[in-house]
C-alpha cells in the first residue's frame, strides 16, 4: 500500500460532506479529533483490541486465555491495562483469531477512525472478516467510508448539520465523552477549519 492511500485528501473530505450532507468543516473538525493514524508505518491498519468486547462476543468462553504476552484476552469489563502498545495490539488480535476469529474481528477498533468491528452491518458489510479485509486493503478512503456509513446509520449526520457537538459526541463517543471534553475540542476545530474556508 502506498503512502498516497494511507492519507486523506481534501477531495475524500468533500465527497464525504456530500453524502452526509454537512459542511466539509464539520467532516475535518471530527477528523481532527477523532480520528489518528490509520496505518502503523509497516502498513497494517492501526487496531485497538478490546478484551471486554471479545468476552462478550464469546459469552466468557475463554475467560481464561491469555495473549504471547501472559496478557488476559477476555474480560468482564473494560480494563485500560489490557491495551499494551500500540503495535502490540495486533499480537493481541492475532492470538485472539486462534480463539474466535469473528470475535476477535469485532472486537477490534478498526483505522482512522477507531469503528469497532461490531459495527460490521450498519458499515455495509456482509461480515466481520469482508469488514476488516476493508481496513486491510482499501487504504484511508475506505476507513472514511465505513466512518461515514456509521455516521449515517446512528443517525449523527443530523448533529453535524447543526453542529450540535455535544449531541455527535455523545453518539460517537458514548456518554463519558465530556470526560475528554470531545465535543469542546470538537467546536474549536470546527471554528478553525470554517475560518480557512
């Protein structure tokens, strides 16, 4: 994969506003907070393996697995200590696929925008596995894409029309998102981007 598709442009950012209907200012001000580096810099899309969503796809099965590392692979309930490095997360999913490879598929935050692989069928995917295939090969445009069919199906376009961020935060974030202030930065970035035209 090449450099060139691991970027966005500023047409993807246009095209983007046009599906959702929103300003292109609204698009980059969420990008800017939300999103982060899509690939780590072998190529592989950036993940972020969540062992509290394995445990609940797999009903506990293998609560008592644990990664290369020792690491628990399954938990109850979400625990910051499990992450680990940013490159080690793929280790954690790779160790999770001999479990459950659909499990570990959608318990997995997925690219430049972080879309759990839960998410699969409202992103326009027939599975988890043609969900991640997507984050593997088709470069930052298909991460916008699956972004944008999420924004679509938890209805946030609306919030970004009317620049409601704290509305758009809570959807995408979940309700500890004024903890990190989300829809704060969010207005600010907006107001950045509408100043450059």
């Amino acid at each position: 994969m090449n450099e060139v598709a691991r970027t966005l442009t500023n047409e993807d950012f246009v095209r983007a506003a046009k599906t959702l209907n929103v300003e292109v200012a609204a698009i980059r001000a969420v990008a800017e907070v939300e999103a982060r580096s899509g690939f780590l810099p072998d190529g592989r899309p950036t993940i972020l393996y969540e062992a509290h969503v394995f445990h609940a796809e797999t009903k506990g099965a293998h609560v008592h697995a644990r990664d290369r590392r020792g690491v628990k692979l399954s938990s109850s309930k979400w625990d910051n200590a499990l992450y680990g490095s940013e490159a080690g997360q793929h280790h954690r999913y790779e160790d999770a696929r001999q479990l459950d490879a659909d499990a570990a598929n959608k318990a997995c935050s997925w690219g430049t925008f972080q879309i759990l692989g839960q998410n699969y069928k409202v992103c326009g995917f027939g599975s988890s596995q043609e969900f991640v295939d997507a984050m593997w090969t088709g470069g930052a445009r298909a991460h916008l894409d699956v972004f944008v069919k999420f924004i679509q199906a938890n209805k946030l376009d609306m919030a970004l029309r009317k620049k409601d961020w704290k509305a758009f935060a809570r959807g995408y974030n979940g309700p500890a998102y004024a903890k990190n202030a989300y829809d704060q930065k969010m207005a600010n970035a907006y107001a950045r981007w509408k100043a450059k035209g």
